[in-house]
C-alpha cells in the first residue's frame, strides 16, 4: 500500500530468534504465590493456570517475551510508554530487552499527529525510535487517506472543512491535503476532528479557542446538515501527566448520538490494523497488542484475532483503584470493569516493565 511508505516504515528486524522456553525460578505467577520451577516449559496454557477468568493477572511483560508465542508486538503509547510528559519508570529499558528478545515492534496509536511527529516526541522522551519496524498513527491514516483519495468514502468528500484541532498542545497542518478550510457550516463538505480545544481560521495557520459546549452546539447543526465526520483520533480520554483529558472520539460518540455519519480512523476499528498487516505481514495469531484502553487496545486486538495485554494503570488506573504507578489493579474492581466493558484481555500487567 503506497499510503503506508516513506515517513511510517523503517527496515524490519531481520531472522527472529529462536530461544527455548524455559524460565528460571526467580519469578511467580501474580496472585499465585508459587514460584514457577526451573526449566518448566512455559506456554499460554501454563500461564493462565491460576485464573479462570479468561485473563492472567502479571507482574510484567517479560513473562509474556518468554513465551515466544508472538513474532509481533503492537504497543500504544500514551499510557503505555509514557504519559505525554516523561516515560514511566522502567518503560525505555522494558522497551529495549523486549526488541533484544528478536521481536518485532510496531507502534500503533490513535494520535491524531503524524508518524513522523511522533518518533521526534519518543526521541526527545528518551526511546529509540529505531527499535521500532513501523510507526503508524491515526493521524497519519487519516492524513494518507486524504491525501490518496482511493478509498471510496474518501472520494466522494469535498474539499470544503470545518477543523477542529488544537490550541494549547498545537494545532496540526493540513498542508498538501488540498483543503480548504471554512468557518460557516453551510460552506463545509465535511468535518475533520484533530482535537478538542480549537476551530481551525481560514487561513490555515490561526485558530480559535472554544469549548466543548460550543462544539457540542456546532455538532447539532452539523447533524441537521447530514454532513460527515472524520475522527482522526478516536480515543475518549488520553492521561496527561495522570490527568485524564478529552479527546476527538468524545466527540464522534456524541456525533454518532446525535444521528450523525463517523469515519473512525484508528483503534478499535478494523482500518489500522488491516494497515498494520501492510506493514508486518504476520500472522494475526503471531501478534499481541499492548494498550491502556479496553475499549481501544484490546477490543481492537481481539476484533482482529490478536491476543492482547492490558497497561492497567494508564486511563483506567482510578476505576481500578490504583493510587501509585506500578502498584497492581484491584481485583475486584479489575473484575467489574471488564466485565462492564464486555471485553477481556489475554494478559494484564500493573505498568509496562520488564
């Protein structure tokens, strides 16, 4: 796909290794207290041995490394490897022991930026973006689907837009779309939603502060007019520096309430990741997915076939009564917020370490 060249793609890892599997006894199974016995072979099967729940509460991603099931990991980011401001403790070096298990790594996330945006922020927050064998966000899906035209959806569409983006965090360029960008919704073929914070001026460049009860109002009219949605950043929520803030989906799950027609461009829906397949050509079942959202990371892995590990302190951490990073979920709470969300993880961890 050529949509999915240049800036998202870098070399893939070559030969993956292959390491028996054994773990040592110096690890045991979360909420099991039994050490694991030295030189058990260790499988999916083994590692679900103390819960019946579906899912296996771990103390970190090493015991999922070591299971040499999956040839490819597709990890979020916010919530997962850092919460926008600075990496959570242990994240950059769980990051590179996992890429020195032979493994390959994407990076998949519903950032509403560019790829290219988003290595610059991993680099500047410490990570090596070279670790990773593609970076793929929602905002660069949305930005190459513009750009192509070639789906049929995305055909039809004028080239008229309300924007509405950001203020405080920077607003995000349309530059060589071809759009043109409009203040009057009687003007706009359609609506294109970066952010939550701003409304994109004519000129391309400036932008105007608004609420979320202004846009909300805007989205009313909108619905009237039956004109389309783009989400090019379908979360709800994103945590900022353990403060939950609102993002585009909010907007797009009230769009949708209000009878209003939605292009979801990332997670969970099936685009991003038949993208991913572009760039990995794995097997779905060689794949795990690690994400903060349930109703993101892992109702998205588990539509498309791919196992999936569950970040529960990233956005979920107050439901799951988690008071300090790194301290593992509540049980209970672990157990009525999945079943709340009708979806279950194949493996949950407290953080995303070793």
């Amino acid at each position: 796909m050529a949509m999915m060249q240049a800036s998202v793609l870098s070399q893939h890892f070559g030969s993956y290794l292959r390491l028996p599997r054994f773990v040592s006894s110096s690890h045991s199974l979360a909420g099991s207290g039994q050490p694991w016995k030295r030189q058990v072979r260790l499988t999916k099967a083994s590692l679900r041995m103390d819960e019946t729940l579906g899912y296996c509460v771990l103390s970190g991603i090493r015991q999922v490394a070591d299971l040499h099931e999956y040839k490819v990991w597709l990890l979020d980011q916010f919530g997962v490897l850092h919460d926008g401001k600075k990496p959570y403790p242990g994240a950059v070096e769980a990051l590179e022991m996992l890429a020195k298990s032979g493994v390959e790594l994407v990076l998949l996330s519903n950032s509403s930026r560019r790829s290219e945006v988003t290595t610059e922020k991993l680099a500047s927050l410490g990570f090596d973006p070279s670790i990773f064998s593609g970076i793929l966000t929602s905002g660069e899906l949305t930005h190459r689907y513009l750009e192509s035209r070639q789906d049929p959806w995305f055909s039809a569409l004028g080239q008229r837009c309300i924007h509405i983006t950001w203020s405080a965090r920077g607003s995000i360029s349309l530059e060589g779309l071809g759009l043109e960008i409009v203040e009057d919704l009687e003007q706009a073929d359609f609506i294109l939603a970066h952010g939550t914070e701003a409304l994109g001026k004519r000129d391309g460049y400036n932008v105007e502060p608004v609420s979320l009860e202004k846009l909300e109002l805007l989205l009313q009219i909108a619905s009237m007019r039956h004109i389309p949605m783009i989400i090019a950043n379908p979360d709800l929520v994103t945590v900022e520096t353990r403060v939950l803030r609102t993002m585009p989906g909010t907007l797009g799950m009230k769009y949708e309430q209000m009878g209003g027609e939605v292009r979801w461009m990332g997670k969970p829906d099936p685009i991003i990741y038949r993208a991913v397949e572009e760039i990995t050509s794995v097997d779905a079942a060689l794949t795990v997915a690690v994400g903060d959202s349930l109703h993101h990371d892992i109702r998205g892995a588990s539509s498309s076939g791919i196992d999936s590990v569950f970040v529960a302190g990233g956005i979920h951490a107050q439901e799951l009564l988690i008071d300090e990073i790194g301290a593992p979920p509540n049980k209970q709470a672990l157990l009525s917020l999945i079943h709340n969300e009708g979806i279950c993880p194949s493996y949950v961890i407290p953080t995303f370490s070793w």
